[in-house]
C-alpha cells in the first residue's frame, strides 16, 4: 500500500535553503517516515537563486512566495528566508491552512513571535521552529540521562557559542548586521541555538542580567544582495553603513523552579573558532560536555565511579543505542551537520498526522525569544530583567 504524499514548498534559496533540501531529499531514503514529503516548489527571490533547485531535489520553481503560500496543493511551507520575512510568511501560510517549518529565530520582535504562535494556534496546523542542535544524537543522550535524574540536581548550565567570520574590518555590511532585517545580530542568530538547548536540557531561564557589544560599527556596503559568507565589499565605491546590531552577548540566569544558574556566551569575534558551539552541565551526580565541532561524541562524568577510577569519559554517540544513529552507518561512522536537519524534518514528518510534538514548536520558539528579548532589556538598563 502506497504511503500518503505531502507537498512541500521552501522559501529562502540560500545557505538554509540547500540544508533543508538535503533534509526533504535526504529523509525518505534513510528513515522511514508514515508520509512521504514531495519536493514540489522552491522559491527564492531572484531567478539565478533557482538554478540550483532541481539539483537539490525540487521540481518547481517560483519568484511569488504568496502564490506559492496559496496553492491549493501545497501542503507544508519551509520558510528559510531572513529573519524578517519569516512572520508575513508564515501568518499567510497558516492562514491558508499549511503546516509549517520556520527557521530560528521565529521572529524579530517577541511581538511578532507570539502572532506568529497565536495564528498557527487558531489555524490547527503543525508548526516547528528549527532549533536543529536538538537533533544531534548526542544531545538526545544527554537529554534522556538528564531527565531519568542520571546527573542529579543540576547547579550550572555554561553555554559558549563562538565564530569569528566578520573580524576583518573590510568584511562587508550584510542582512545579518542589519536590525531591521535580522532582530539582533550574535545573539538572536547563534544566541537563540544556546538558549534552545538550555530550555531543552535543563529548563526554562527565568531572569537574565546582560551586557552586549558591538565591536566594527561601520562596515562597506556589499556589492550584491549575496549570503553572509560570500559577501565582499565594494572595492569601487567604499560607501559605508552603520552596524547596529550586537557582535558578542553575555548573558547570565536562574533557572525557573530551580537553583540552578547559567551562563551564555555568544560571539562572532572569537578567532580561530568556525561554529564553536559548546555545552557543559554540572549536576550533583555527574557532569556532561558537547561541543558541536566535535558532535558525535560527549564527555561523561559520574560522580558514583570508585575513586581512582573517576574522570570524564569519552562517550561515542553513533554507537548503537543512541537515537537516530540505526538509519546511518556502522557503529563509529560518524554524521556531520546536515543530518541534523534530516532529524528534525523526520521528527516533524512522524508527528504530522498525530497529537504530539517531538520537535521544538512556536511556543518553544517563543519562549527562547522572550529570553533574547529580556537579554536586550537588560544590557540596555544594566539592571536585571524577568523573562
């Protein structure tokens, strides 16, 4: 018997746009999920965007994300877009009764995160926000210890995430630099990763108190419209634009309902880190730490070891028994990042004609950016502010 097929339209052709387009492609190969996405439509917002789309899987492709939203036989809308254009995109999708995947963060404001939340809600759609760290196999082991008491009471969370991709003073001016485009800039693009995982692991922050910096306040214009990374500044004009979004956010908390407190750092200016996206986890019983550039393995510390014996161990999560890992390879045969995204649409996929949610939703996605939010309030009133 043939599976149900669902019609997926993504919108946003760039360096998201390819890691969902392995996921779609990607999923139905290697897991087995109880509908079977169809590829139909990419958008992007400029023609020579699309030349890559049936490469990538798609057997469409358009300039108009509305008519897109509207066509009768989409059924799921994958927004990839910059941040900005994620709330009119997906307001319209659910009103038009799609279900939807949305990158992070939801939105720019709060404000808008939550319309985003309250129509999805109104129109009964599924809707996920895509926190895809989540989906490393490694996280979804330390969940599973965290949660069965395996570390005890938790005291810290400590989250470092670091790149260095704009310390050259002539990289240029980008949507992602840009407030009104992108919300914030190191906190709300890798700050909400950290604050994801945080809610997820060990619980909600409940007050923050924060400082945030900007470090090249005027940057050269780009010479086109391009993906942050392979931006290059006019060698012709030298017009400048100022930055007015934050390049590095330290930030502290409390834990609702718990002692324990923790800490964020998240920085473009660290060299020599590419996607340096670090966690570690002190609990009365043990210890974890994962770092994302070494994703498939996490360090474990038990408390109740003999003496002599205690230490961190190396725990490798592509081993049997670790999620996800059966659809891949041999134990030790490592996944890289991509697969992340073919988790998280798996996940969406399974739970699309079912009453539970194993992804981060809206209101997931809300609450993290409430936390940016109040992250903001308070580097501004140096005072600390409830989330």
């Amino acid at each position: 018997m043939a599976k149900k097929t669902v019609n997926v339209a993504m919108i946003g052709a760039q360096f998201m746009g390819k890691a969902h387009s392995n996921a779609w492609r990607q999923v139905k190969a290697m897991f087995d999920p109880p509908v079977e996405p169809v590829m139909k439509v990419m958008c992007g917002k400029f023609p020579e965007e699309l030349a890559s789309a049936g490469k990538w899987g798609w057997q469409e492709t358009s300039l108009d994300w509305k008519e897109v939203v509207n066509r009768p036989d989409i059924d799921i809308i994958d927004i990839c877009t910059p941040n900005f254009l994620h709330p009119v995109i997906a307001i319209e999708a659910a009103k038009a009764g799609k279900h939807i995947v949305c990158e992070k963060p939801l939105a720019n404001t709060l404000k808008e995160a939550k319309e985003m939340w309250a129509t999805a809600k109104k129109a009964n759609i599924k809707h996920m926000c895509g926190f895809s760290y989540r989906f490393a196999p490694a996280v979804q082991s330390m969940k599973k210890l965290i949660s069965s008491g395996g570390l005890g009471e938790i005291y810290h969370f400590r989250a470092a995430y670091q790149q260095d991709w704009i310390m050259d003073p002539d990289f240029p001016m980008v949507w992602r630099l840009k407030k009104k485009h992108t919300g914030s800039g190191a906190l709300g693009d890798i700050g909400a990763h950290v604050t994801d995982l945080c809610h997820f692991l060990v619980g909600p922050v409940c007050e923050v108190t924060s400082a945030m910096e900007t470090f090249i306040k005027r940057r050269v214009i780009a010479d086109s419209d391009v993906g942050a990374w392979a931006a290059k500044g006019s060698k012709k004009t030298k017009q400048y634009d100022t930055v007015d979004v934050d390049d590095a956010a330290i930030f502290i908390g409390h834990i609702k309902d718990k002692i324990t407190l923790a800490s964020f750092e998240v920085t473009r200016f660290a060299g020599g880190r590419r996607n340096y996206n670090s966690i570690e986890i002190f609990g009365s019983k043990g210890s974890l730490l994962w770092n994302q550039e070494d994703m498939n393995q996490f360090q474990y510390f038990n408390r109740s070891d003999p003496e002599g014996l205690q230490g961190f161990r190396k725990v490798l999560a592509c081993d049997p028994g670790h999620p996800y890992v059966h659809a891949w390879w041999p134990p030790g045969h490592i996944i890289g990042y991509e697969h992340l995204f073919v988790h998280e649409i798996f996940e969406f996929l399974t739970c699309l004609n079912s009453k539970k949610e194993s992804y981060s939703t809206f209101e997931d996605a809300v609450k993290c950016q409430s936390v940016l939010e109040a992250v903001e309030k308070s580097a501004s009133s140096k005072k600390w502010v409830k989330v």
